[in-house]
C-alpha cells in the first residue's frame, strides 16, 4: 500500500474507533430516540446476555482505538501496514457505529441484524486475512485487536435475531422460548466453532465468542432455563476446541 491510501485509511480507522463509543451516547445527548440498553431490556429473551457480560465492551472499544493509534503509527514511520485487513477492519467499525445509530433512532429490527451481522462478518474478513498477512506486525495487529470485536459479534448478532423476532412477535413463553432460545444458541455455537477455524484459532476471538456464550449460560441459570443453560455452555466448549484445534494445526504449518 503506498503512502497516501495507506494515511487516509488509517486516519479513517481512527476517526472510525473514535466514533464506536461517542455513537452510544447519541440518544443521551440529543434527547432523542431510546438507548440501546432501553431497547433490549424491553425486547430481550433467554439469548441476551447477562447484565456483566456487557462490559466487555468496554476491552473493545480501547482496543479498536489502540488499533487505529498503532495502524497510523506505522503508517507515519513507513512500515508495512495492514493492507486489505485494514479496509475489512474499517468496515466493521463503520458497521458498528451503524447499528449502533439504528438501534437508538430507529429501533432493534432486521436492519439492526443486518448491520450487524455485516460487521461481525466484515471483523471476520480482517482477523482472516490478518492472520494471513507475510507482513508480520502489521498482520499481528489486526489480529490482536479486530479479533475480540469478532467473536463478541458472531454471538450478538444471534440475541439480535432474538430480540427483533420478539419485537415483532412478542415474547414466547415457556417451552417455548426455551426452544427457540436452544435453537438460536446452537446456531451461534456452530458458527463461532466454524469461523474459529477460519481465523486459525484467533485466541482473541474465541475469548469473547465464549464470553458471549457464558454470558448466555449464566443467565439462564439464574433464570431456570437448564436447556439454554447447557447448549450456551456446550457451545463455549465447542468454541474453545475448535480454535485450540485450529491454533495446533497453523502452529505446526
């Protein structure tokens, strides 16, 4: 990448893990639409979460900033710089703050899923090609810091569906919200266990992927929901071994 594409899509990477957090607040500062946490509360199911489960965006945030602040370093020096990783980086940052934006102005819906299925997808794209990357550092630093932001994603995206379908259609009940719950879960679990291989065992991904999915287990312990309860936690277990899995493979290559 030369140096003058390579400064804006730095620049943009930077505004870009800027903007993330400031657009949580934006509902608070204009007194318009409905925060995100106000959104789920009213629209959550056994798949969301538990309440401390959510500050992992807290590690996220500071680490997409840290990205940015460390693609633009190299960039200024004239070091080798993450490349396509980058841009598929900036589209999951972009996705992000979409979603987030939607989600307080307009309301947690399929277009809500979509963004952010496209950023985990997009996030994904970036750790793959990072782990990838001859270039060395400039790879380890996409995969360092998109990779958390993947895997945490690849699980929401999945309370998305969740809570858009009982926006529409209301909450079920019972056995049922159960199966559905069971269903959804698995879903996330084979994806993640699938996309941990993609990403050569990302140790960043599978951490927050199984972070997700504990999140999930912990609730519905509380909640009395056994069936969710175990796949959350069988799918954090597939998680983990697929990617120790994948690791070993790439490790010996």
């Amino acid at each position: 990448m030369t140096a003058r594409p390579g400064l804006l899509r730095a620049a943009t990477t930077l505004a870009l893990a800027t903007a993330q957090p400031m657009s949580t607040q934006m509902a608070r500062w204009t007194g318009r639409g409905t925060t995100e946490t106000e959104q789920a509360t009213a629209t959550e199911g056994p798949v969301t979460p538990v309440g401390w489960a959510f500050v992992i965006w807290t590690p996220l945030f500071a680490g997409s900033l840290a990205y940015a602040a460390t693609d633009l370093r190299r960039v200024r020096a004239g070091e080798a710089v993450s490349g396509a990783a980058g841009w598929w980086a900036n589209a999951a940052l972009a996705g992000n703050v979409a979603w987030s934006l939607n989600s307080q102005f307009r309301r947690l819906d399929e277009v809500s899923v979509a963004l952010i299925l496209g950023s985990a997808s997009a996030a994904t794209v970036s750790v793959a090609l990072a782990e990838r990357d001859p270039e060395g550092a400039a790879g380890a630093a996409a995969s360092r810091y998109i990779g958390p932001l993947a895997g945490w994603l690849c699980v929401a995206g999945f309370a998305n569906v969740e809570t858009t379908r009982n926006l529409r259609r209301g909450r079920p009940e019972g056995e049922d919200a159960d199966r559905g719950a069971v269903r959804l879960v698995a879903a996330a679990a084979t994806v993640g266990s699938a996309t941990a291989v993609v990403v050569r065992g990302n140790p960043g991904f599978a951490v927050a992927a199984c972070w997700g999915l504990a999140g999930i287990a912990m609730k519905a312990l509380r909640d009395g929901r056994a069936p969710v309860a175990t796949a959350a936690g069988l799918g954090a277990l597939a998680v983990a071994t697929s990617s120790v899995v994948a690791r070993s493979v790439t490790a010996r290559r």
